[in-house]
C-alpha cells in the first residue's frame, strides 16, 4: 500500500487520538489572561491552508480578527510588525521552516503570547514557542500531507471549542471514516480525467481552506495547473476562464454558503463547466458529473475536516492514473527551509 | 485606440495628480492620535492586490501587522470580528461592493478608525467610512482594471509616506511612464504565446502583489489558466508542475528578494521552465526569453507601481493576439456586487 493510502486511512484515528489526548488547560488559562486584541498566525503550504480555516473559525466563533504572517517581512526586510498584543501562532508539520519560527522568536521578544502546532514536539518551533500543541500523527512519509492537515484542522477545532464550546467534535472520527469509506468510489470514475490538463476549486466560508488545499493536492500530485478561489474572487475575474469542459470541484456542503455555491453551480452549469461536487446536499450533488458526498451530519464549523478528504483521494488516484510518483513527487521534498 | 490601451498610457498622469493632490493631514492626525495596534484591510479582486502591497509597506514601514479581512465571516455568518482598536480599511475601484461596505460598517460600529480607498467619492463605501482618500482617476472604462490599481498602490504608498517618511515617491511618474515606453517591445515577440494554455508568475515581499496581479489580468483578459505565489510558497509544492517550455514570470526587481527569486530562475532554467523576467537587474534579465525591462532607479518599495505594468501590457496584447474582445471580457461585469 502507498504511504499516502495508509497515511489518509489514518486519519479517523489520529482525530480521535488527537481529540482525546489534548490538554488545553494551561494554554487556555493562558490566553484569557493575555486576552490577545489579535491573532497572527504563520505558515507555509498545507499549514497555511490550516491557517485559512483558523481565519474563518476564530472570526466567527471567537470574534478574533486573524493575520495570516508575511514571514519575509521579518526574515528578508528585517522589520517586525508589532503584535505585543497578539496571540503569535506557528503552525508547521515538521516544525523546521525557518521563517516560521522567525515570526514566533520576534513575537517573544515582542512580549506576545505564543504557540506552535507541530507533528514533531522536539523541533525547533516547538521549542521556541511559549506553547505547543502536539499532533501526535506518527511520521508522514508521503511527501504531500494528509493526516497532518487534518490533525491541524483539529486542533484548531479543538481550541475554538475549548474557548467557546460548540457541537459536533466527538463525531469527528467517525464522520471522516464514513468519509474516506464513501471516496471509494472515485477510483470507478477517475479515469475520464487522466488527461485534464487544469482545474479550478471552489469554495467558501470555512472551506475557502478546503478549496486551496485540494488545488495543492492537486499541483503537488498530478502536475496540472489549478487554481483554488473563494466563490466571491472567483466572480470577480476568474470565472472569465471558464469555457465547455472546463473542470471544477465545488466544495459545498450544507450551511450557510451553499446557496451561495449553489448559484455557482447553476452558472457553471450554463457555461458548459464540468462540475464535480463534494456536498452532503442532494441538490448541490445533482449538479455533478461525478458527486463526492460527504455525511449528512457533519456540522458546519467541522466540514473542512471532512470535505478535503474526497479531494485528497481524487489527487491520489487521478495522480495513480497518470503514472505519476504518488509518494515521492519528482521536485519535491518533505520539509522546505524557507529563507 | 482601445479603452484598456488608454488607461494603461494615463498612469503616469493619474499617480502624478493623486501625488500631488491628495491630502492626508487630518487622516494622519487622526491614524496618530487613535495609534491602531493593526490594520485590517476588506478588499476584493484587484483591489485585494493593492491590499497585500500594503500588507508588505504597512509592516516593513510601519511595523503595523495587517489582516485581510474575510467579509463572508461578516455578510454570510452575521459575526463581528472585535476590530475595536484597529485601522480598518475599504479599498475597492467602485467603492460598490455590499460586503466591503459591511466590514466598515461593522468597525464603525465597534468605534475603530475607518477609512476608504475608491475612484468614487459619492460611492457607498466612501460614504460610509469615516475617511476617505479619492483616486481621482476620471471614470475606467475597461472592466479589467490598470490605472486605478496602480493609483490604489499609490495612495498605500502616499499614507506610509505620510507616516514615515520615504524617498523617491516624487520620481514616480516618471518612472511609470519610462516603463511604458519599454514595455512597447511586448508586441514584437508576443506572437509566441498565443497558443500557451497555462502560466505561472512569481514575485516575492513587496512583489506578491504583482504577481496576484499580473496573474488575474492574464485570467480576466486572456481566458487561460495562471497561478500566483510567492517564491517560498511555490517552493512548497507547485513547482512540482514545472515542465519543459512551462511558462513562468518572475517578478523579480532589486532588492531585498533579488537573491531569492535568482536562485528560483537558475533553478527554472535546469527544469527547462520558460521564464519571462520583469526586472531592473542585468542577471536577472539573463534569465529570460525575453525581458520585460524596469527603470534601474525605481527604490524596492514602490517597484510594484512601475513592475505590474509590463504585466498589464503584456496580459493586454496577449488578448489581442488570440482575438478576444479585451474592454469588454466575456462573462465579467465591471462592478462586481459580492453577498
């Protein structure tokens, strides 16, 4: 079995280890007493995604405005943006991007409070951060992440739910099994998209996350262009590209964005765009050449978690049926050391 | 002569007049005196690129850490992000846009300080904020935007100079208007691309923002598919798609970044990538099929008003040698009403 196969079956395991293991006590104790004005977090790639989620679950059920870091302010330009007042998070799989941890040593320095979250609890962004949430995922071989994602996704849920309780998380690891269990499918119809040659992925709301990472999945896997956007930026020049055929992943399940992504759907429809949908809504679902359903019960708040998982199985074997190096993608390599 | 064509040739007049007519004396008495602890910045499409232009200025120059705002957080959750202490800013061409206008809304009522960037002072969103800085461009024709993206640069770059003094904001006119004439060679050797399905372009710190922008000029205007990175961020997994004969630009002017986008094009090279450059630096330039020249004199902190221009052009006499209808794209309305 490939790396990438067992590390995404994984994944229900390590989100329920991660759910029952953590110890949020300190680090909440912590922020309510620095009661930060803001939060900033760092990241590259897939974490970066994991930021995206962040922006839109700590805005909403916190009311924490987010900034995502510009690292190279700090690392190239020698300059460090004032965030005294500022819940500093790192978030990184491997804990060694160099910039990342730049942004998190200024921001001690600066008197902020900080926190990393990592798969690697020695690593040196976790040892320079005043706080560590460990992912506890085992090693991930495979060079693009997938459980590491999710685990990140997690914590991030699980720090939200430990400030302001919300619903849903104990079924986490069970919506992603029936999840993973329902992509099965994708194998039985991938084949008509071995010669797509670009794609664009959609989303909204907490899924604008789930929509650049599926695109990275994407690139990262299949070598194809794609392009991930919010519905709203996508409206405003993008969908210009859109001809017959072209080929688009909608990331729609039900909550607040899916009439929104609806109307897409329904415009995509009238441009001859080939949809394939992730959704737990029937209608969204009906627009698709292919659907990618999702369980009916996932919360809003929590469907980033499950609604990537049908996107990294459709990079895996659209990836597999183009002949590619699913586990070692040529070019690329596990950790990055941004300057 | 088309709209597009004309709007890119008044720049050097639009940035000319907002230089020597804009007055920032009350907004920078009231910045100093409310002395934010961040900015927020609510933008869509190519006035989001002028936000992330600021995103770099406002950090470097003014160790002010700078969010993006996610509107839908405000327009589809109903949620409030506490912006209480903040500079929270609209930018947008029409100053139209419903869900820009909620986020300052919104800080109004949380008493932060608000102010609006647009080409129209009777606009809703000039209206609502408590500030306003007027582009003055005279009305833009074209529904893809030049002149009033590089006077939105211009106007982040007056309000830090305002704030902390910088050189060479005086030579800027100039400077825009020497890269114009150079950019006329585009049309010689334009001809080879007509028939490219995909590109890439890449710029890093101040430069990210050309490299948003290029690339959703090329989108808007040119029907193809174009990705945006940063340097690091390409490192992180899509430069996996670089192939023989891909097309990449490289927004890569002196300065801080110059080392790091070098190592990237040395790198392209031995991937047999091809590389179009937009530089003022000799190696660099060496790089490329064909240069895209800067003026040798533009300071690193305003090359991304003179560096998108070359981009403009060539996106422009791109649409042009593949047929399309460049004023007016298919499927894009100039003012775009985001919910």
């Amino acid at each position: 079995m490939l790396h990438i196969e067992r590390e995404i079956n994984e994944q229900p395991d390590v989100i329920r280890r991660l759910i029952k293991e953590t110890d949020l006590d300190k680090l909440i104790a912590a922020i309510r007493d620095f009661d930060p004005t803001f939060v900033m977090i760092a990241a590259r790639g897939t974490s970066d995604n994991a930021a995206r989620y962040a922006q839109y679950s700590f805005g909403i059920h916190l009311k924490l405005p987010v900034a995502l870091a510009t690292p190279s302010v700090h690392t190239l330009y020698g300059a460090q943006p004032i965030v005294s007042r500022a819940l500093v998070i790192g978030i990184s799989q491997s804990g060694s991007s160099l910039d990342v941890r730049q942004v998190i040593e200024d921001a001690n320095q600066q008197g902020a409070l900080t926190l990393s979250i990592t798969n690697d609890e020695e690593s040196p962004l976790a040892q320079t951060s005043q706080f560590h949430i460990p992912l506890n995922c085992g090693e991930e071989i495979s060079v693009a992440a997938t459980k590491t994602y999710t685990a990140e996704l997690t914590a991030i849920a699980l720090l939200v739910n430990a400030l302001q309780p919300q619903t849903g998380l104990d079924k986490l690891p069970e919506l992603v099994s029936r999840t993973i269990q329902s992509s099965e499918r994708i194998q039985d119809w991938i084949q008509r998209y071995r010669y797509a040659s670009h794609l664009a992925v959609i989303g909204r709301g907490y899924n604008y996350a789930t929509a650049y990472e599926i695109s990275l999945k994407v690139k990262e896997l299949c070598y194809i262009t794609s392009e991930e956007y919010s519905e709203a930026d996508f409206r405003h020049g993008p969908i210009a590209v859109v001809q017959d055929g072209f080929p688009v992943i909608a990331v729609a399940p039900q909550g607040k964005t899916l009439p929104l992504m609806q109307d897409l759907l329904a415009d995509l429809r009238t441009k001859n765009a080939e949809c394939l949908v992730i959704s737990n809504d029937d209608g969204a679902l009906s627009y698709a050449m292919y659907p990618m359903p999702l369980p009916g019960d996932v919360p809003e708040w929590l469907s980033p978690v499950t609604a990537v998982i049908p996107g990294q199985i459709f990079a895996m074997q659209l990836a597999l049926s183009m002949g590619h190096k699913v586990d070692r993608p040529t070019g690329l390599t596990k950790v990055t050391i941004t300057r």
